[in-house]
C-alpha cells in the first residue's frame, strides 16, 4: 500500500486513526491496533511476504528476551549475524552467486529469490535495537511494543530508521495529550507537503529522466546535454521523491502522537561531501556511524585505519541500497569522495564556498548518473557522455519541464525544509486551513490523473 | 489578512479550531466535487446524472469517445488512431446503411483500440458494421511494441470498465476540468467543435499544396522515393518467427464481435513516399503482417480487409495528404468510398485498393 494511493489516504489511514483514538486512553489496545494496521499495510502488498517479516520479528525478540535473561553478549553477535544472513539471502545471494559466475566464465539462472519489501530498513532498525540492548539491557520491551517499534507502518518501508529509545519511550504517553490538535495539524500538513513533493515534483521530473537513462540502456548511447538533463532531473526527483516520503511518514508519525527522527535538512546546500551525508538520509548516515564506522575504529587508531574504516562504511551503505554493482561503484565513489575530503580538511586548504558547492554537487550528480544507470556499462555510457568523451553534442530532445526543473533545484538548494516550515513557522489560521485543503484535493485529483508511482527507496 | 499573519499567532483561532476547520472544509470540498462529478456526469457514464445534452468538451478522445461508444445513438463504429479519423460518418451512414460514429483518436495503441471496441461492444447488442483503421502500431514487433502509444499519456481505464462510475480513479484532475466544460456546455455558455459523432477534422486549417508537400517530403518539390538499400531477402523461416504481439488483440477484438456484424478491416494509405521501400526489412515485416491478418479473416464471417496501404492513385496525390500518414478531408472522402466500392463489388479497385480478405459468407 502506497502513501500516494487512494486506499491508504481514503481508506486505511482514515479507518486505523479512528479505531486508535478509540482506544486511545488504553495503551495496550492502542498498540495493538498500530501492530494489527502496520501488518495489514505490509501484507496488502504480498500476503507471502507476511511470515517471513514476522519471523524476522519474533526470531530477534526472543534473542533480544535471552540476552534480558543471561546478558550473555554473544546472543547478540549471534542476533546480527541472524539478521545480515537474512538480508544476505534475501536481498544479496543472487548478486554474489551471479558476480561469481561471471568472474569463474559460468552460465547460471538465478534463482530468483524475492526481496521483501523494506528488508533493508526493518532489518537495519532490529540490528539497532540489538545493539542497543547489549549496551542497555533494560531497554528490553514486551513482544507487542517490539513489534509495532519494527512495523510501524509510518517508517516501515523506507525509514526514517529510528532507534529504540527514541520511539519505544514514547509509547507510553497518550496521544490525546496537551498539544493533540498542533500535533494533528502539523502532521496532516507534513504529509500533504510529502505528497505534494512526490506526486507534483517527482514524479514529472521522473517522466524526462527515466525514458533519457532507458534510451541510453538501450542505445548505448546519449548526447552531452541529455546526460546532464538525465541526470540533473533524477538529483531532483529522487530529493523531491524520498524527503517527500519522508515528510509523509514524520506527519504520519505525529498523526499518531509520535515524533520520528527528521531525514532531510536541505542537501543540495553542501559544500562538501561530508557536509552533505550530515544532511542527507541522515538517520542512515547515523546509523552508519553508530554501528559501522565507530565500532570499527573510528578515528580512534590513526588516519590510515580510520579512511579504510571510512571507505569500508561507505562501500556497505552503497550496497545497502541495492544488490548491483551500480550501487557497489556509488559506495565506493562515495568512500573514496569522503578520504579525500577529510585529507583536504587537515591540509587546511579552503575553496571559496561557491566553488566548493560547484565541485561537490558536479561530483554528486555524476554520483547519482551511475546510481540510477540499470548496469556499469550504461553508467559509463552516462559519465563518459557527460565529461564529452563522446562529443559536446548540444541538441537536445526538448520538451522538459525547465519551470519545475528550476523551482525544484531552488527549493531543493535554499530550503526552507518541510520541517521547519511545519513547526517552526506556520501558525494556525483560517487562510492555512483554506490552502492545506485545496493543496491536498489537487494532489489527491493529481494522482487520480497519473495514477501512483512507487518511491524510490521502496526498492531498497 | 496578510500573509505575514500565517507565521504569527491569534489566540482566537487555535490548532484545535484549525484542525476543524481544515477537516471539515476537505470533506466538504471532497463530497461537493463528487457530487459535481456524478450531476454533471461529463462522460455520460453515472446512473444518476442530470438528464440533459452532452458534448465531447475537449479533445481527449480517449475520454471523450467513451461517451460516444455507450451512446445507442449508433449502432456502427470506426476504430482506429488518427489515421482513421478523416473518415466521416455522415458520408458513411447512408452508403452503409448504418448510423457510424469515429471512434478513433490521436496516437492510439492497438491497445487502446481494442479497447474502445469493446466498450462498444458492450453497449451494443446489435451492431451493423465496424470499419477498423489498421496502422503501424498494429504491426510493431515484439521488440517494439508497447501496450500504451504514449506512455506519458494517461489512458483512463477506469472509464472503460462497466462500473466505471464506481471507481476511485474517476477522483481525478481530468475529470474535474471536464466537468466544469461540460457544465459551461449544458448552461450555453460555451460551445465546442468536436463532432458528436466524434468527427472533428484533423485539417484545422486549408494548406497549400507547397506546405503539404514540405511536410511529405521536407521539400516543395516532390522527391523520388529511397530505394532498399540493401535489399533484404528474408526467407519464410524468418518471417513465420516474426512476432506480433498486437496480433492476439486483433483476434480477441474480431472474436467480440457478433457473427452478423460487417466488418471492415484496411490497412490505412500511408503516402507512398513514407511506405518502407521493397526489398526493405520493414517492408517485409509490413508484408508479412498482411499475410498473417489475411489468414486470421479467414476465420471471421462478414469480414474484408482491404490494402490501401500499397503504390496506388491515392497514395501518390499529394493534395490528398497533410502530412506522410494523414489526408486531407478530401482524401478521406476518396478512402471512404473507396472502401465501400471495393466492399461491395468484393474486389479490388485497379490501382486504388487491394482487396485481401474473404467474403464468401458476407450475406449469408
């Protein structure tokens, strides 16, 4: 069930506020009702994928209630081994047998194994709550809570990945409490701006870069121009695309009284590529350095392990995304973008700032041309196209949307951020009321007209 | 009431009241364009719309024509894309005997070709005839074909369903500019130009014969047509592996069709100049694909099919043509004549249109 489809906002989200604020003053039954909605919202996608999402579930609690029981920390080295087969079977095993067969010269079929959905992310958000309990054994939770703090349907496919303590505490408050209606209009608000993001923005900016990447997969080639156009149109799109998902899931969270982890804080403002992942899916980026790069060194044992600890991070996050060698070059682009800009911090050597922006977002964007192209060849048909190793052909194919191109490249690199906007600025009013609704009916006759797309980062 | 107040407070308008206010005027706004939408009815499709005249209000055939394939107004159809759209209904009904409308539109896949043919079919027990407009979208092959011509273009499904009045996707953007059109239209206030027999010329305006010839040939003066080069020699092998995926629609379409229906299938008269060389890969393809719907008419009684897509007298006056693939209003008028001689005498007519289909059973 998507965000964007008229079952969830006519129908399933409606229904699960109401049957939550029916039971609102009891705890227990009020979660129930967020787990009963969140497996429901997971299923209405493939049924099949139901068990296991709900192994996956009970096998990491009942690791997580022994390790309450023995503190016997290897149950949870045992319990992230557990949860990186799973995704290693699921989302990878394909990827290697395949990546070894090509190197050994083997025909193979791949097995073709489904990838569930939001594995990534549900996967990542148990190994955090493991992790946690090892340093907090009292952080251990019922099975209930567990469950609804790993389905919540708000983050469920694609984040923002919370950290236990940050949301289980919440658990307890009633959600009719002081601040109920700030929380329910703010929440509304976020969400008709995530959709709005999505359905006005990235999606027909999707429309110009998916057939541009598609003719250069089948083609083998692409101009100068149509490169550049491709690619900048996919940086904007998939900005507008995930924060717009990520706006939905903050206001649905408030929705149902709880804050979840803000993922966006204006991106294409960095100057740097350091800068940039403190702005970009930022609780990925935390939990990067929470649980790879800090425990693995850090920068405690000197610089040389600590820009191998930094490309390692990074090679994984690039394949945390994907199963593709695409994804595996994105990681490694990254890492190696993330050493040499830690190296040029300790020289002391300073670009003035317009420059700094200029080369980082050239890096970026050139990042995201292979992140998108459907295999290496395609990426370097992309990159080679777009530094005219292939010639500075300027003629275009036309007919791209240079209004909405530029206004989302204004908001994207300006801000202001949905979130500040939403709690920092706006205060109620009757002409708000006036402009949330009729922004939300357009949106909703919008999709009408298109249908609904996926977001991006549900296939991650 | 500026907007500098949105970002200040007022004691008197709390988030509570807020909250209200925008739930109630999102409701009301929602159950009002509901409402607009099953009154108006612009597709004349809800069972419980204002009894009143409607009209095609804008060019989206693919909804518009709906309306048109439920109307019982008619009991014949033209099908086909916009290669089929100079056909006019008013000089068809009399020769056929038959009450037409063109149901054809812009740029439409075989697809979505079949499926206004069925809508049609669903909304007619008893249909005279059915003149089908075959052009290249029917003969892409299965590396080229795709199930919508512009994928960037919507095509309403929703509208195309029994129940479509029933669907959630009739919430829509489209439907809401419609229905504003269509209530301007039932007031007076606004009239429109395309047909209620869903002709609407494709020749907005009177071209010279120098412009359209830039447009057949990118040139005032008439060129000579390309030669194959190289010319391919593909043998029966090769042809009988060529897939057409547009081929089952066509068989399925046909197969809906009542055994009493005349139908009329004819490849549409590309100008000469644009139709693929022979000898060419292309126009073996296009050859092949001929053959392979000849055979298939076999199996369907009361069914032509007639070539006009060949060298012929038509295809080389280009007075007739606006551009490669569309005539004029005078060159539909000569096909649409065409292919009710070429019917009727069940042959070909010498140097206009080849008649490749069976007839043995037509008045049976």
């Amino acid at each position: 069930m998507l965000f964007n489809s008229y079952v969830f906002i006519a129908l399933f989200l409606p229904a699960t506020l109401i049957a939550y604020y029916l039971v609102h003053h009891h705890k227990a039954k009020r979660l129930a009702v967020l787990a009963a909605a969140s497996f429901i919202f997971y299923g209405y996608w493939d049924y099949r994928l139901l068990p296991l999402f709900t192994c996956s579930i009970l096998g990491n609690w009942l690791i997580a209630l022994w390790y309450a029981q023995t503190l016997r920390k290897s149950l949870i080295t045992g319990g992230i081994v557990f949860n990186l087969l799973l995704i290693g079977i699921f989302k990878y095993a394909d990827f290697l047998a395949d990546s070894v067969a090509w190197v050994a010269a083997i025909e193979r079929t791949p097995w073709g194994i489904v990838l569930p959905l939001g594995i990534s992310f549900f996967t990542f958000q148990q190994i955090s709550f493991l992790a946690d309990l090892k340093k907090n054994p009292e952080n251990f939770r019922p099975l209930g809570e567990y469950a609804l703090y790993v389905s919540f349907f708000p983050q469920l496919i694609a984040g923002p990945i919370v950290r236990s303590s940050e949301i289980m505490a919440q658990y307890d408050l009633d959600p009719v409490r002081p601040g109920f209606y700030e929380r329910l209009s703010k929440g509304t608000m976020l969400f008709i701006i995530g959709l709005m993001k999505k359905v006005l923005v990235a999606d027909p900016l999707a429309s110009i870069a998916s057939p541009l990447f598609d003719r250069a997969a089948q083609s083998g080639s692409i101009l100068f121009c149509d490169a550049w156009l491709a690619s900048i149109n996919y940086t904007v799109q998939l900005y507008f695309d995930f924060s717009g998902y990520s706006d939905m899931a903050v206001g649905l969270g408030l929705l149902f009284g709880y804050q979840l982890p803000y993922n966006f804080n204006i991106p294409y403002i960095s100057k740097s590529i350091s800068e940039f992942w403190l702005r970009w899916h930022m609780t990925l980026s935390r939990f990067l350095r929470d649980y790879l790069y800090i425990p693995m060194g850090g920068s405690r044992y000197g610089l040389t392990r600590q820009m191998v600890v930094l490309f390692i991070t990074m090679f994984l996050a690039g394949l945390w995304h994907g199963a593709g060698w695409t994804y595996a070059v994105f990681g490694v682009m990254h890492g190696l973008a993330l050493c040499i800009n830690h190296l040029w911090r300790r020289s002391g050597c300073r670009l003035p700032a317009p420059l700094a922006w200029l080369v980082f977002m050239s890096f970026f964007i050139t990042s995201l041309a292979v992140f998108r192209s459907a295999d290496i060849a395609t990426a370097m048909v992309m990159v080679r196209s777009m530094y005219g190793l292939d010639g500075l052909t300027m003629a275009s194919i036309g007919g791209y949307n240079e209004g909405l191109l530029i206004a989302g490249v204004l908001i994207a690199m300006v801000g202001p951020t949905s979130q500040d906007v939403v709690t920092q600025k706006l205060r109620p009013h009757p002409a708000l009321a006036v402009a949330f609704s009729l922004a939300a009916i357009y949106t909703v006759l919008t999709i009408g007209n298109h249908g609904y797309s996926e977001f991006i980062y549900f296939q991650f | 009431m500026g907007i500098r107040n949105l970002f200040t407070s007022n004691s008197s308008f709390t988030w509570k009241v807020y909250w209200k206010g925008f739930v109630a005027l999102s409701l009301l706004l929602c159950l009002f364009i509901y409402s607009a939408f099953y009154l108006i009815d612009p597709y004349n499709c809800y069972p419980f719309s204002i009894k009143a005249p409607r009209a095609p209000v804008s060019s989206d055939a693919r909804y518009f024509h709906t309306m048109l394939a439920r109307s019982k107004a008619f009991d014949s159809a033209i099908i086909g894309a916009s290669t089929a759209r100079e056909l006019r209904p008013v000089q068809l009904n009399p020769l056929f005997q038959s009450r037409f409308a063109n149901l054809s539109f812009n740029a439409a896949s075989a697809y979505e070709q079949s499926k206004m043919l069925s809508l049609f079919v669903d909304h007619h027990q008893a249909i005279k005839t059915v003149i089908w407009g075959l052009d290249f979208v029917w003969y892409k092959t299965e590396d080229t074909y795709t199930k919508f011509a512009r994928p960037d273009e919507d095509f309403p499904e929703w509208l195309y369903s029994a129940d479509c009045w029933k669907h959630p996707m009739s919430f829509n953007l489209k439907n809401f500019e419609h229905s504003v059109n269509q209530l301007w239209y039932m007031l007076g206030f606004k009239h429109f130009k395309y047909g209620l027999d869903g002709y609407t010329t494709y020749a907005r305006r009177s071209m010279s014969l120098d412009e359209k010839r830039l447009r057949i040939y990118g040139s005032t003066t008439p060129l000579e047509k390309r030669v194959a080069d190289p010319e391919i020699a593909m043998s029966a092998e090769q042809r009988a592996a060529l897939v057409f995926p547009a081929e089952a629609i066509l068989r399925s379409s046909l197969e809906r069709l009542p055994a009493n229906t005349e139908k009329v299938l004819f490849f549409v008269p590309y100008h000469f100049y644009h139709q693929p060389p022979d000898g060419s890969y292309e126009a073996q393809v296009i050859q092949e694909f001929k053959r392979r719907v000849s055979l298939l008419v076999q199996h369907f009684p009361k069914t032509h099919l007639l070539d006009f897509m060949i060298h012929s007298d038509i295809t080389t006056t280009d007075p007739y043509y606006l551009d490669k693939v569309h005539t004029t209003v005078e060159g539909g008028a000569v096909i649409a004549r065409d292919i009710y001689r070429s019917t009727r005498a069940k042959a070909s007519i010498e140097g206009r249109v080849h008649y490749l289909g069976q007839i043995q059973n037509l008045y049976r």
